[in-house]
C-alpha cells in the first residue's frame, strides 16, 4: 500500500491517481507587480478556468490567481463523475422561482454536461471522457425515484438514451449482489478531471487569459474598481469574481458562511486484469448508490478501480483513508480483498443548506460575483457556472443568473468553529433514518 498520507497543505497537487497520471507538466508563475484586467478571477478550478474561458471567448482580458496550483482544489482531485442535473431537489424552489423556473433549472442541467462535452471536443482535451453512468438502488423507495426521474426526464424531453434495470438484470451493470435496480443514463459518464482542468488551462492560457499560480489573494479592496492583493503583487480590474468554494476561507466571510466544507475521499487499485474488470463493470459505467453515506465507483483508464465516499461533515480527515474506505469498497466487491490499493487521497467539497450552487453577485458590491457550493456535482455545475457568470458580466443579468441569484442561501449557524459539528449531528440523524 503506498501514499499514506495522501492530502498535502503545500502547494502541491495532492498524492492523488490524477497527480500520478498528469498528461502535462503545466505550470505558471507567481503574480509579480501590478497587472490591470477587466475582469479578475480567484482560484484556478472548474469555476474559475471556465469563467475564464467564457469571458475570454467574449473578447474580455482576464486574470486568474490561484493560490496553489491550477486544480489544486476538488476540481483535481473529485471522483471524475460528469452527472446531469444541477441541485438536489429542485422542486423545493417551486415557491421562489415557478414550476416553469424549476423546469429551466432541470435543462441547464442537461446543459451543463453539454458545455464539458463541447469544450473537450473543440479545445481537443485529453481528458479519458468515456459515456455511460447508473445510479444504483439499494432500497424500494429509491426504485421509486427512478421511476419518477425517468418519467420527468421523459417529459423534459431529455435528449439521451436511457434505461431502467430491475434486479435480475443488475449483473450486465455492476459484479455486485447489493444493488436492487438501477437507472442507465448514457448523457452521463467519467472522466480524469485533473488532465481536464489542466487542458483547460492550456486553453484559457491559449485565448489569452493571464494565469498565476502560489499566488494566494491576502486583502480585496472594493470600489468601482477592485484591487485584489496578493504577497508579491496586485490586480486592478472593473469586476471581480471569487471562486475558491470551499477554500475560500476567511476571504469573505459572508460568502464562506454559506458553504460547508466537507471532506471527501478516494482510493485506486492497482490495475486490474480485464476478466476483473468485466466482472466488476462490464459496461465501464461510473456508478453511484443512493445513500446519504454514499459510494461511488468507476474504471479509470488503466483498469484500476477508484473508490470514493464516506462524506465527513466533522472536519477532521481519517488518520488512514485507504484503511478506512477499504472495508467500504469489499463491502460491495468482496473478490477484491487480496488486490492492493496503490493510491488514497482526500478534499474539500463545498455544501450551501439548501444544495443548490450559489451563483450570484454580493448586494453590496454589484461588481463582485461568485460562484460555490456544488454539493459533490460540480464536475458538470462548475462548467455551467462559467457560463452564466460570463453571460452576467457581459450584461444579461436577466434570465438565467437571475434564476440562480433569485434562491436565497441560509448561513450556517454556529460560527466556523460551530458550524460543522452541528451539521455532523444532523447528517448522522439522516443516515440513521437511511438505514430503515
């Protein structure tokens, strides 16, 4: 078992699967002295590469700091699935925004996926983009939410093959007798997402985009126009958007007071023999059950298994990850229980109270715009949010931003120290009620 300690807080990517299969040794500099842009971007994900590109495609001169390196974030380190939808449950804004808003909300799910398949085939990323997801059913009432997403996908019209699979044909899906359905959704699949983040780069770098890396943004000064300061260097630019979700930290503290950074974590096989895989998935579909305390599962390109769950709400990582998501992963395949485990890594994802991603701008400063909170889909909502941020900041505010910045976003309660130990008590009363 190698890479025990698999989460660093330099400003190294972390000893992850994807850092080890990198397909470009891309790096930039740190910011140096004072640059000028019209629009400045922090953190170097999903959110910020993306709203980079939008804009830059649109003709506006960018800068992006990021204060490790490009992907650094969950962006590089996520389970690489690209899952329709954004939000969970979006029938709950029904009140705010309309049944016909919570429809748009549903296709700009579908969307979402469509922008990460353009941007790879225009831009040629070298990303391991294969199709094919289910969602796996462990319980009656989830069999009964497949029923009612097909019929709604049905009605919305959504363009992509998909196929409902009762238990006795769960086999030509998963090589596990623990599942009692599924939901095949060809629309959706996996992906290396840190070879995408880094294609990206190379990309936004391509049109134009000015990015720096290790250069962490220390002070923001606001105005008509914003100067954001890092130790080395400063940017003056008209608009500003913030996109360090769950490592945005004390850098605005009404933002971080909206999302809840939860640990998640990941371990890699070493490569299987192809008679392994086809037993584990014949399809080569990523997978992901439907629990609270959920698992997720796919192939990666070399025939490995990468494994992924066990969401924490406490802030603390476990002292052994590989030791501790192991058991969760025989649990499912128990025919693995001689096969080594040759990465193990972990990362923040960030979480609003109501699930849905925060895309808006601060009331108090009308030039300042974010975007966060994906709650563990942001492979495919990050891509949808450089879009509509791009969409705002060239002057369509109305419409689909307005959509997302019209749902209001609870702070946690409790504080920072507060916050997470209450919100782990609540998920362990969820994952009790889970259970029955």
């Amino acid at each position: 078992m190698t890479n025990r300690h698999p989460a660093s807080n330099s400003h190294d990517h972390a000893a992850s699967y994807y850092a080890a299969t990198a397909n470009q040794p891309l790096e930039f500099a740190p910011l140096l002295g004072e640059q000028r842009a019209d629009v400045c971007i922090v953190g170097g994900g999903f959110s910020g590469l993306n709203t980079a590109i939008e804009l830059a495609e649109r003709g506006f001169s960018v800068v992006l700091l990021e204060a490790h390196r490009i992907g650094w974030g969950a962006s590089g380190r996520n389970g690489g699935q690209l899952i329709r939808g954004v939000g969970h449950d979006v029938e709950q804004f029904q009140s705010v925004l309309g049944d016909r808003g919570v429809d748009d909300l549903k296709r700009m799910g579908f969307e979402a996926v469509d922008i990460v398949r353009e941007r790879i085939e225009r831009y040629a990323i070298q990303c391991d983009l294969t199709w094919g997801y289910c969602d796996l059913a462990t319980k009656q009432r989830h069999l009964d939410g497949f029923e009612a997403d097909y019929a709604d996908l049905q009605r919305l019209g959504y363009p992509h093959p998909l196929r409902r699979v009762p238990k006795e044909a769960m086999r030509d899906v998963i090589g596990s007798d623990r599942y009692v359905g599924g939901l095949i959704d060809m629309g959706s699949g996996h992906l290396h997402p840190l070879n995408l983040a880094l294609g990206e780069a190379a990309t936004a770098q391509a049109l134009g985009v000015r990015l720096y890396e290790r250069s962490a943004v220390e002070r923001i000064d606001y105005g008509t126009e914003v100067r954001v300061h890092t130790a080395q260097g400063s940017v003056r630019a008209d608009q500003l958007v913030l996109a360090g979700n769950a490592y945005l930290g004390s850098l605005n503290k009404s933002l971080a007071g909206k999302v809840l950074p939860a640990g998640s974590y990941i371990i890699a096989t070493e490569p299987l023999p192809e008679a392994v895989r086809q037993e584990l998935l014949p399809q080569n579909m990523a997978v992901c059950d439907q629990r609270v305390a959920l698992d997720y599962f796919r192939l990666s390109a070399d025939g490995r298994l990468l494994f992924g769950g066990a969401c924490h709400y406490s802030g603390r990582d476990p002292k052994d990850i590989a030791a501790y998501m192991q058991p969760k992963m025989l649990e499912v395949f128990p025919n693995l229980r001689n096969t080594r485990i040759d990465f193990q890594w972990g990362g923040m994802i960030g979480i609003g109270a109501n699930r849905l991603p925060q895309i808006g701008r601060l009331p108090e400063q009308p030039n300042v715009y974010y975007a966060q909170a994906y709650a563990g889909h942001g492979l495919n909502a990050t891509h949808l949010a450089g879009r509509l941020l791009a969409e705002a900041i060239s002057g369509q505010l109305e419409g689909r931003f307005d959509l997302f910045s019209r749902v209001p976003h609870p702070t946690f309660p409790g504080g920072q120290r507060l916050r997470s130990p209450l919100l782990a008590l609540g998920m362990l009363w969820h994952r009790l009620k889970d259970e029955f």
